[in-house]
C-alpha cells in the first residue's frame, strides 16, 4: 500500500496531465515595479487606505494603506486596459472598472470581477480621454450611468447587465467623440456629460440633451461640487471655468503656467472651495493647487522621491513627467497620483511626494535570459534593458542608464548571452526618438552598450509587418561561433533576416531571403547543425521556413501552420513551433524539420508563445497561452517529457494576459517575463 500510494504521489506531482488535481503551483515577484501608464486612480472614501489603481496593460491593484503595498486584483478581469475606476458611494464594495474592452463590475471591492452586458460593443473606454466617464448613483451602488468612447451615454439600474441609452443612438455629441467625464446633480435629476466638444446637460425628467452653448470647449475632466449650490468645474483650457448656475453662464480661473489643464480634484469644507489639478504640456506635467479658486496656483511638484530601487528605470525617467490622475482623500494631508510611470503619495498636501508603487509591476515584457551564473536579463517595451545579479530581488538599467536620447531610450525586444561565462549581452532595440532598429551589443557582461546599425535598414519598414512597423523581435545566436549572430526583422520594404559575423556589430542581408518576411519571435539555431535555421512567419504565406545550408535556400515544411509566432530548438535537435491553429497550438519535429506533427491544442483561446526548452534537463518544455488585444487569460504549460503530459502551472500567478518569454534558470527556477507585469519565477523540482 505504501509502495502504491508513493507511485500515485511521483505521477501526482510529475506526470499529471492538463485537468489533473494537484497542488496549486506557487509563484514568486522576481521583478521591478513601476515602467508603464497608470491612468486610473480612485479612492474607497468609505474604506481609509484604500486606493485602485488602473493600468493601460495589466489591469488593476488595490491597496488598504494608501499605496505602501499593492495586489493585483484581475480576477475575471477580462481586459487589462483600464481606463477609469469607480467605487459606488452607498456601498464601496461595489466596484466598476471601464476598459477597451467594455465595463467589469465587482461586488467584492475589486476580488473578483464580471463582465456587464456591452450593447453590442457600444459600451468601451479609452484611456486617457475616458477619465471620468462611469456616474454612480449616490443612494444605489447599481445605478449607474457610462459615457462610451462610441459617443454614447447610458445608465443601468441593474449594475450594468441591461442599458438604456439616454437620448440618441448617436449619443449627446456624436458617435466619434469620446465622453471624457460626467458628473450628476446633487438630486440626482441632471447628468452633465464632457467631451472635446463641450458640456451637454440631460434632463432625467424631460429625457433629453441640450449642449450648453456658453460652456468651454474642450473638455477634459468635469465635476460638480457641493450639495446646496453646487459649483460646476472643467477642464481642458490654459484655465479651469466655474459655473454657479447649473452651466448657464462661465468664468475663467487664472491661466496655469504651463499647458493646459487636464484633472481636477477638489474639495469644500469649512475652509472653503481646495483646488487640486493637473496640467500636461506634450509629455511634461505637474501638479498645481490653489486655496482662492484659482486666483493663484503654487506649484505642488518642488519635491518628488522616486523609489529607484523599486523601479530602477527611474535612474533615467524622471518625475517631470505627463501626469494621469490625481485624488485627494478625506484626510486633507493626503494626495495621491500616477503618471506614465508610477504612483506617488503626498502626506503634507502637496509639498512633498513619495513614489509608492511596491506591488504593482507594470512593464510589458519581450523576453528574458539567464546566464550560468544566474544573473537575469529582461529585454522590456518603454523600460529597455534591466538585470538582477540577486535572483530578482532588485534590478539595474543598463540600456539606458541615465537622461534621455532620442537614440537609446525606448524599446528592447530580445536578449541574448554568449561568450565566456555568458558576459557579452547581444539586444534589439527599436527607440522612441528615432525611425530605425538597432543592435546593442555589450562584452563586459552588460556595463557598456556599443549601439550598431551598419547594413541594417535605415528605417522602419511599414509594408506587410506583423504591427504598424517592422521591429526586430528575432534572434538568435549560433552556439558554437558566438560572432555569428542572426537577426529577424517583419515587413517587405527592408525586413528579412540579417546576419552578423562581428557578434553584432555589422549586418548583412542573408543571400536568399524566406518566401514571407512577416516573422514575429520565431527565429531559432539547430545546435546540433549550426546552419539549420528555422524562420517561422504569419499570415498569407505563414508556415515554418527551413534553411539546410544556413540562408542559401528555403523550404515551407509546415504550410499549414500559416500563424507561427515562435520557435525553439532543443540541445538534442528536437525542433518546436509555437502560435495559432484555432486556438493555441505548438508542433513538434524530431526530424530536423522534415517532418512535423501537432504535438498540442491548448485549452481556451490566444496564442500558443514563448516556447522554451530547459537547457539543463532534457525533455523539459514550457509554453504560454497569450491573449493579445489587452485581454486576459493566459496560462503557462510545462512538460517533463518532451510534451507526452503537460501541466498547467499557472497557479497563483495573478490572471493576466500571459508571459512573452520564459528562461529555466541554473538555480532550478523557472522565470517569466509576463506580456504585463513584470518577471515571476516558480521552483522547479
């Protein structure tokens, strides 16, 4: 019984197929922090401490002491691009979140979510420019009202699961303009209704829209404060304008000094009307406050403490930064904000600001390297190049490092080591400032960065690429003549494969290109035949595009698999190819290409990404299931034995979209780099 019951664990823990039980797979915060939108921001006033907050990537976190620690709270979450948050005022458990995806409601404070009915697709909302748009009834926690990025205002009774849309289909503006703010009378008889076009004002009692011709225009950010004579304020002009008569007449504030103003927070109480605001002048913004209603402004940005330890690109993105949301709670000490970069709180009413962004990661990944020694590499979008010599404790920039160059700063696609002891870092990089791709190339283990462009292309391309542009988000390196480096870049008007005999530093085209350009990650080296590269591309003449002679000529051994998205090779030749077939997908070839078979149909919808045998351990596999388009529901797989059974070790990772590249690490840990979120590691047995 007992030699039984020991066989029934071992298959348990190491053998057991999607579906089976086991225990839940943990996973451990191995990354950084902070590096990405955060466009969302809303206090719990019922609850002290409690702040969501919003991501245009990865979805939302919750704190209950004002930003020292943040959860994700994704869970139902269907779409992780968060453009407005909203708590109901009679029961705060109730939560709605409004994304480009539609609306999600929770009645748990933000634990768990569902999906509100969406009007056929109506009802979606787009950061920034939907920053206020969800109105929720100050007596009902399910009444509430929307303003869509279709143009559309409507309100629900039920909490969203049936609509009825006030006024014309079209909604109070147009169907091309986007509501940015609504905000209702005290009585709950009258919703004002922002845009770029105005103010419009409904009547619950006569159920229609009047625009009010007088109000400024545009509008970006409205609200409506006190209760016996309300005061009406917008922004989205160089002044905030007030109206004490339900926005029949307007005037101005003192112009800001810089910009335009773009959020409001305000609050009247004994003291008076407090005025806290944000202005934004291309990617620059601050925050201003004003005790006269704006007969003066002081500036509320003279003392920012980034945590750079917690967020280590802050050593180059500074706090001067376009600012996205602004709140202020009832204790009139505290603020809280986010930019496109963090989160900071103020404990002294706007003097001075700490960032406080612990717990909530918010980089998007492109992939991840270890090296023998177990330092960590992760190639990021926005963030560039970071690495961890702790096992993920704590991270250093290394491209860039410091300031802003329209030629370093921006994003980095892949990564890879080679050399002795793995010290020199070979990256693509494509920067914000500049229309071009680049390879970044470091030989002393990633402390100095040589940026080379010889022979690739002078731009972009722009026809036939996976996105808008071509990038170069495929490498590959040959084990056993490290300087001869391949490089993958999508689109017809300059992309293809590039090789380097330098290790990186000058390229050239390959002398016969593939028959479709249109590749994404899937460029891999046979270590066991150095010249045998796969090319997988997508699209119209997709498939997995075989070189026997290393570029010279060309063979599509898997047309039918026309969306490849990645590819890998084992030590021992076992070739894989990762992507969509209805649904996730990864084949398998153990005949150096020249056959191929479906070696697995993931559960559920996306992608099949991220394909990565254990260099340590043959037969260990692990894959993602990735959803695109912002939404939710990736899973990670992993495969003791070459992919006979495979495991879904998602675990206790917070739902997400998925991971955009993994590494088994020589500690026995295996490291993701989510599509958002950060890098994860779980033990391996």
């Amino acid at each position: 019984m007992r030699f039984a019951a020991m066989l029934a664990l071992l298959f348990v823990s190491f053998a057991a197929p999607i579906g089976a039980e086991e225990p839940v797979r943990h996973w451990e915060f191995a990354g950084w922090e902070g590096g990405g939108c955060y466009p969302a921001l809303e206090i719990d006033h019922a609850n002290p401490g409690r702040v969501y907050l919003g991501s245009d990537v990865a979805g939302l976190w919750r704190s209950d002491d004002y930003g020292d620690n943040w959860s994700f709270q994704t869970r139902g979450l269907g779409n992780l691009n968060v453009a407005v948050i909203a708590v109901a005022p009679s029961n705060s458990s109730t939560v709605y979140a409004g994304t480009k995806g539609g609306l999600y409601v929770s009645k748990d404070a933000g634990l768990s979510w569902q999906a509100a009915d969406s009007l056929g697709g109506k009802i979606r909302f787009s950061r920034p420019a939907s920053y206020r748009s969800i109105a929720v009834s100050r007596a009902n926690a399910d009444h509430v009202c929307v303003g869509s990025s279709k143009g559309i205002v409507a309100c629900s009774e039920d909490a969203g699961a049936s609509w009825r849309v006030l006024g014309p289909d079209y909604g109070p503006f147009d169907e091309t303009t986007t509501i940015t703010s609504l905000a209702v009378s005290p009585d709950e008889s009258v919703l004002w209704a922002g845009s770029k076009k105005g103010l419009a004002r409904y009547s619950f009692a006569d159920d229609r829209w009047s625009i009010l011709a007088d109000a400024p225009k545009p509008v970006s950010d409205f609200v409506v404060v006190g209760t016996e004579k309300p005061t009406l304020i917008a922004a989205g002009q160089p002044s905030l304008w007030f109206s004490e008569d339900g926005g029949a007449s307007w005037w101005p504030s003192a112009q800001v000094p810089n910009g335009d103003t773009s959020r409001i927070a305000a609050r009247r109480d004994e003291n008076g009307l407090f005025l806290s605001i944000i202005w934004n002048k291309g990617w620059e913004g601050g925050v201003l406050t004003s005790s006269d209603r704006g007969v003066t402004w002081q500036s509320a940005n003279k003392f920012m403490q980034p945590d750079t330890v917690r967020n280590p690109t802050r050593a180059w993105h500074q706090t001067s930064g376009r600012v996205a949301a602004l709140k202020l709670a009832k204790n009139p000490l505290i603020m809280l904000r986010s930019d496109w970069w963090g989160v900071f709180r103020s404990d002294d009413g706007g003097i001075t600001w700490k960032e406080r962004i612990k717990g909530a990661p918010n980089t998007v990944g492109s992939d991840i390297a270890v090296s023998p020694t177990g330092r960590i590499y992760v190639a990021t979008m926005d963030d560039g190049l970071v690495s961890s010599s702790d096992g993920g404790v704590t991270y250093q920039p290394l491209f860039p490092t410091e300031g802003y160059s329209e030629d370093k700063n921006g994003h980095v696609w892949r990564v890879a080591l080679t050399g002795k002891g793995a010290g020199t870092v070979i990256a693509t990089s494509s920067p914000w400032g500049k229309n071009l791709n680049q390879v970044i190339v470091s030989q002393d283990g990633g402390a100095n960065f040589k940026m080379a462009r010889m022979g690739l292309p002078a731009s972009r391309p722009k026809v036939n690429t996976v996105w808008g542009e071509g990038y170069p988000r495929a490498l590959s390196v040959d084990p056993y003549e490290p300087n001869r480096v391949y490089v993958g870049i999508d689109g017809d008007d300059g992309g293809g494969l590039y090789i380097s005999d330098d290790g990186g530093i000058n390229w050239q085209e390959a002398p016969t290109q593939p028959p479709s350009k249109r590749i994404y990650n899937a460029l891999a080296i046979d270590p066991t035949e150095t010249t045998r590269i796969l090319w997988g591309a997508t699209g119209e003449k997709g498939g997995i595009y075989l070189s026997r002679n290393g570029g010279k000529s060309w063979e599509n051994v898997l047309p039918d698999f026309q969306w490849v998205f990645d590819a890998a090779i084992a030590k021992d030749g076992t070739q894989y190819a990762a992507g969509d077939k209805d649904g996730p997908v990864l084949y398998v070839s153990h005949q150096q290409g020249a056959k191929w078979k479906l070696l697995k149909h993931f559960p559920g919808k996306g992608v099949c990404e991220a394909v990565t045998p254990d260099p340590y351990k043959a037969g260990r596999v692990a894959v993602s299931t990735v959803h695109w388009g912002d939404q939710s529901g990736g899973r990670i797989f992993f495969s003791d034995d070459g992919g006979e059974y495979w495991r879904d070790i998602t675990g206790d990772l917070p739902e997400g979209a998925g991971a955009a590249a993994m590494a088994f690490g020589p500690d026995k840990y295996l490291y993701i780099s989510r599509m958002a979120g950060s890098v994860y590691r779980t033990k391996l047995e």
